[in-house]
C-alpha cells in the first residue's frame, strides 16, 4: 500500500467530530446535567463510547472510492502516489469529496506533496517506516518511574514502538510484570534494580538499534526468524537484496500465558511458529517464506507426524500458509530421529482453550475398566499377565512385569458375554444401532461403551 510511493500528502479534519450532527430522535441519548438543567448534543461528542467507531465508519465509507491510494484514522487522512501528476489527481479526488459532504480542514495541521510525512508517531518515506524522532526524544528524557502511573506510561509510550526492538517483550518481562495492576493491587507496585535496568535497556534499544522498517518487495523472498524462551517469544520478518543485505520489515515479541510457559520445549518452540505466522499474516497469507527457528526437532514438523498433539495441530493450522522451509538455525544434524525420539507418545492437553484457540476436535480418550481402593484391597492374588487396551493404537499389549494394583478379575471377553446376556443392555445397544443413543454409546468388538464429557475431551469407558 504505502511502500515505494514518492508523494505523501496528510489532511487534518478541524475537530472532526463536531462535523458530524446527530439525528434529532437520539439527540436525548447525550443528555448530561449542569447546575443549570440537562443540555443534550447536537452534534458527535467527544468522550460518548460509541463517537470512535461511529466517526470512523463515517469516514471510511465516505472515503472508500480512494481507498486504493488513502488511508484514513479517525481525522486523520493520508495520501499517498507514484508520481507528482497521479498524486495531484488523487488529492483532488479526496478533496471533492469532503467539500461535497461539506467537511472543513485544519489547514495548520495540513502538509500537501511531500516525499516523507509524518502520520501516527511514525515517519513515513520512499524508503521504510522509522519512530518519529519528536516522540523518541520525549522517551528518552523520562526519569525513573517511581509510581504506578509513571510506570504505565513509559512502558504504554515505547510499546508503540515495539515493532522496531528485537526481543522487546523479553526485556520488558521486569517491567510488565509490575505495570498494569488493578486498584486493588496497586500497592504491588515496586521499582527495583531488575526494572531499572530494564529501562534502561528499553531506553539504550532506541538510540542503537537501526529503528528502521522497510517495506516488503515482491520480488525477494521473505525470511521469518524465530526464537521461544522460557516466558517469551520472538521473532523477525525480513528479506535478503541481490547483495546480501538484510531488510527488516517487521519485529514482533510477546509474553507467553503462565499456563503455556509450563510446556515443554518442543511444544513451545511450535507455539512460538504459530504465534509469529499469524502476527505475520499480512504480510505471509499468499506468499511464500522460509521459517528458521533454533529448536531442531521441528525442522520437519511439516513432513511427518511427530506424535504430539500440540505440535500436529499446529503443523495443520500452518498449511493454510506457503511454508517453504523450516531450517534450522545451528549445523547439520541427525533432526528427524531426534524429533521422533523425543515425544514418542501424545501428551495430555491441560488447556482446553489452546484446543479451542486452533479450532480442532481432541480424539476421544480411552479408558480401560475403573477399580476401586476397596476392590484392589480385595484381590489376594496378583496375575501374572495383565492384558489392557492400548489408548495409542487400540491393540492389545501383553505387560509381562505384574502390575502393582490388578484389574478386575474378569477380561474383556467375559464383559462382552455378560452385556449380550443381560437385556438392558441390548435395549441400549439396539436403540444405538437405530442412532438413537449415537452421542451418548458406541459399539466397538460387540461391547458397549459410554461417552462421557469432560471438558473438550471425550472419555470412552466399557459401559459395566
């Protein structure tokens, strides 16, 4: 959109949202009281709920035919061309639109045919996006918070400019986790030496770090390089020219939920690829890319099961993206055996929302008969092999070392026998073979089983 254009233009409207008059029936819905009786509004007021979303609805349906060469934030317009007579064309265009719908500007706050403009605390020009320098300054010159409030601002003013800091979120980990507190948990608030060095490190990434973006070019290929600690995630969108240099487009970093930080290191280095891609999507939806990550297991995470859940979830929510390749970061190494070697069997999923967050049914579990502590006390003898069925593929396994609490003393054979036996029983059985009872039995090798909910999981268990 805005990449690679010569000419930018930024029109300010003059207080916006008083150009906007509301109808007379909903007049009384702005009603507010004064010493000297209720006044209600007669245009949009600033500070009502519903005054951002309503403006801006007003303006990018007004502005939708030049939607292909402007950007409009609330009052704010931009305009953007290729070339001094196209940009001049455009700039009519907008114009005749708003003197149409009878909108009046600010022209103090109004710059017209320049080749880099400042719009949103960003300058913008031919060549990339960088902080605008005013806001960099202002950071810069903050002192040491030494409150609650003076914390939230500092870490709400450079957050808008996270874009631009490798791994802002794993530095900023001392910070947030003592901004942001409720009122009741304002007095929480402490500033010590993790949190000032913090800060300055904060404050250190915006005078050496390159705070430059450019703008992705068709032409190259894109690159997304990503990490995963213990708490965060990062990652950075790039492109390599003909003559090896690298082009930042976009860094992005993030804490991970407390319950996703417990996982294990296959499993969030996964999570960190899908958290990245789909802050990525703008850019990666449509095109092809290459993944580097530093955890080699998942290097073939896209050609071959890797028998844990959470990882093969997430391998098929990325086919939807033109993943090209995953490398890894260090040598060569034997990965695929490594990758299969390491989770040889599926792991329970104690989060249910990470199951609804990727949009995938979990499998049914099953369960073999359920003992209780009074019938193992029971038991005097111990057998010498436990046949039990196995929750992976279904066969029957042989356990020749004896288990340290034995089954029931009948098999599956003999629970079978009895259902068929007694009639209750086959009523349920043949009300399920009429479809019936489908979501609540199923009938597996003439046994009969009762599905039971727990949560997003489904429990299978012989039905007894």
């Amino acid at each position: 959109m805005v990449g690679g254009r010569r000419y930018y233009s930024k029109l300010d409207l003059k207080s916006g949202y008083f150009q906007i008059p509301i109808k007379e029936d909903d007049k009384h819905k702005t009603a507010f009281i004064t010493t000297h009786g209720l006044f209600e509004f007669n245009v949009l007021a600033q500070g009502l709920k519903n005054s951002p979303p309503s403006f801006q609805r007003i303006m990018s349906g007004l502005l939708l035919p030049c939607k292909k060469f402007s950007i409009v934030y609330l009052d704010d317009i931009l305009i953007y061309s290729d070339n001094f007579d196209q940009h001049l064309q455009h700039v009519n265009q907008v114009l005749a639109i708003l003197n149409k719908h009878k909108f009046q500007l600010n022209p103090p706050k109004c710059e017209i045919f320049r080749t880099s403009i400042d719009y949103l605390g960003h300058t913008i020009s031919n060549d990339g996006v960088r902080p605008l320098q005013e806001r960099i300054e202002k950071i810069l010159s903050l002192p040491q918070p030494i409150s609650l409030h003076q914390a939230n601002a500092f870490i709400g003013s450079i957050g808008w400019y996270r874009k631009f800091i490798k791994n802002y979120a794993h530095i900023a980990v001392p910070i947030s986790a003592v901004t942001n507190l409720t009122k009741a948990n304002k007095h929480k608030f402490h500033w010590d030496q993790d949190q000032r060095e913090a800060f300055d490190k904060l404050k250190e990434a915006l005078i050496t770090g390159p705070l430059f973006l450019t703008y992705p070019d068709d032409k190259l290929s894109l690159t997304l390089e990503i990490d995963a600690s213990d708490n965060c995630i990062g990652c950075v969108l790039f492109q390599e020219d003909d003559n090896g240099q690298r082009k930042n487009i976009y860094f992005h970093s993030q804490m991970l939920p407390k319950p996703q930080r417990k996982w294990p290191t296959i499993e969030k280095e996964a999570l960190a690829i899908y958290y990245c891609v789909l802050r990525m999507k703008l850019y990666l939806l449509g095109r092809e890319f290459t993944v580097y990550t530093d955890h080699c297991p998942l290097r073939d995470m896209q050609l071959k099961p890797s028998n844990n859940r959470r990882v093969d979830r997430i391998s098929l929510i990325l086919q939807q993206y033109n993943i090209k390749q995953i490398h890894h970061l260090s040598g060569k190494c034997n990965c695929m055996a490594d990758y299969l070697s390491r989770y040889p069997r599926q792991v329970e999923d104690d989060d249910n929302s990470v199951e609804e967050d990727f949009g995938v049914v979990p499998g049914i579990q099953h369960c073999g008969a359920v003992i209780t502590r009074a019938q193992a006390k029971a038991q005097l003898t111990i057998p010498d092999t436990v046949i039990v069925e196995s929750v992976a593929d279904q066969s029957l396994v042989v356990n020749d070392q004896p288990p340290r609490v034995a089954g029931h003393v009948f098999d599956v054979t003999k629970i079978a026998d009895a259902q068929k036996q007694d009639s209750f029983y086959q009523e349920q059985i043949h009300k399920l073979q009429q479809e019936s009872l489908k979501c609540s039995f199923e009938l597996k090798g003439d046994i009969l089983y009762k599905i039971i909910k727990r949560g997003i999981a489904n429990l299978k268990l012989i039905y007894i």
